[in-house]
C-alpha cells in the first residue's frame, strides 16, 4: 500500500516495477539489484524459456492498463522497457501511469540505421511486408512467430526464424528454424547462403543481438524489407541506455540508483 501522506506521484525511495523482456530491461534490473533497490521485473510471457533478470520476477499480463494500474500502487517509477514493437504494452504502461500519477520512463534502443551498400525499403506493417516480398522466391522471415498470419498466403520459400516454435498459418512452403540471438555474421550468411535467400524481412527492433543479419545481407547484396516501429505515446520521456533510465530513476529515488561517485585521491 501507498505510505500515509505520500501520493503515488510523490517519490522517494521505493519499488521500481520495470516492464522487461529486453536486453536493456535484464541490464537495467542488475544494476538496480546491485544497488540495493527494490526492483520487480515484469515478463510477458511469450516466451517459454526466458532469459530471466535478476531480482524478483513476475511472469503474465496484467489484464490491460486497468490492471497494471492496480499494480502500480507503491511503485515509486515505472519503467517500460518492453520491444520496440510492444504497442500494446507500452500503451498500457503509459495509461496507468497517468491514471495513478506514477513517474513513467520509456527505455528502447535506437533503431538501425542504413550503411553504404544496404538496400532497404520501408514499409508500416507486416502486411506491407508481405506484400512487398511476393514475388521472391526465398524469404528470410525474422519478424517473430505472433505476426506470422501476415505472410501465410506467400508461395515462396520462407525462412521462418523463432525463438519459440510457430503456430499455425503459417506461409506452404516454410522451413522453421529455431534459434536465440546473438547471430554472427558468418552464421547468417551461410544459413541465408543455404536457403538461396533473396529477400530478407524483419523489423526495426535496433541493438547487437539481431543485426548481423542486416551485414550478412549487405555482403550477400540482398535486399531488405524493414517494419517501422509504432509511434510512442505522448507525453512520455524516452531514454535510449540503461545509464540514461539509471539518471533518471536517481533523480526520483532520493539517489538511491546510483552509487556514490569515487572520491578524487589526494
């Protein structure tokens, strides 16, 4: 419960409730647990074997923004460092935070960014996607096992590349491969090599673990069809590194998220 005297928005130290699944969100939970704060890490889920942070964990939704919101009652700042492409998610995050008057961070890394010899087209939606991608004869598919229906009535060869196994539709002629990131180079080269890939999809989800692909295709001159990211929610603060969120939340935590800077010696 909220300590007498203290609204929700009025912060001390307290209960961070951090909305992970990412790398940065794992990154962001350690150093909060090295530092002696009270940290709960929210998974969605989706996957089945996650990679789980430290400190305490919670695994499922919420039951949308009504939901989350009940669970925000003694939480001193929320941070929601959910996929980029975790519209939902963070559209949830975003209304219960306004609802309860609790401070919100958003985390998300930059998206990619195009290097000389890359051939991207951008599109909004999978569908888009897929509709760009219809006359190839092998596709790359790397855009996760949720959106997968979008390509289902494709005729080429797909590639499909998940963590977990996909359900059904799935794309006639597909071949599944299961596999956790990070990718090299090498590695993605020779699987988009084997399968005479022309074509990759993915979205623009930025960071290390996934971008080998996007070299392998520039070496391989193949083209690729980027998703957009969804737009943010208004009002929100975006912060790009786990030391950026790490800033902020020592700005509302009494300065308990940071260590004490290390004198000069004398």
């Amino acid at each position: 419960m909220t300590e007498p005297g203290r609204s929700r928005g009025e912060l001390g130290t307290g209960r961070v409730l951090v909305l992970g699944g990412t790398a940065e969100a794992r990154r962001l939970a350690a150093r909060l647990v090295a530092e002696g704060v009270d940290v709960l890490s929210s998974l969605a889920g989706r996957v089945a074997d996650p990679v789980l942070p430290a400190g305490e964990v919670r695994i499922g939704g919420f039951g949308g923004a009504a939901g989350l919101a009940a669970a925000l009652d003694g939480v001193a700042a929320l941070v929601d460092a959910t996929h980029p492409f975790a519209a939902t998610m963070t559209a949830h995050a975003a209304e219960a935070a306004a609802a309860t008057g609790t401070p919100v961070l958003r985390l998300q890394r930059p998206g990619w960014t195009a290097r000389p010899g890359d051939d991207w087209r951008w599109v909004d939606t999978l569908e888009q996607a897929a509709a760009a991608v219809a006359g190839c004869r092998s596709v790359f598919l790397t855009t996760g096992r949720q959106g997968l229906a979008a390509f289902a009535g494709l005729t080429a060869h797909c590639v499909v590349r998940s963590v977990d196994p996909p359900g059904p539709p799935l794309p006639a002629q597909a071949t599944v491969v299961l596999a956790r990131g990070p990718f090299t180079v090498e590695d993605e080269r020779a699987l988009m090599t084997a399968h005479g890939v022309d074509v990759l999809v993915t979205k623009d989800s930025g960071g290390p673990m996934t971008a080998a692909k996007l070299t392998a295709a520039r070496q391989l001159g193949v083209p690729v069809v980027l998703v957009r990211r969804p737009p943010l929610p208004a009002g929100v603060p975006v912060v790009a590194t786990v030391e950026e969120a790490a800033a902020w939340l020592r700005g509302r935590l009494g300065g308990t998220t940071m260590p004490p800077a290390t004198p000069c010696p004398r």
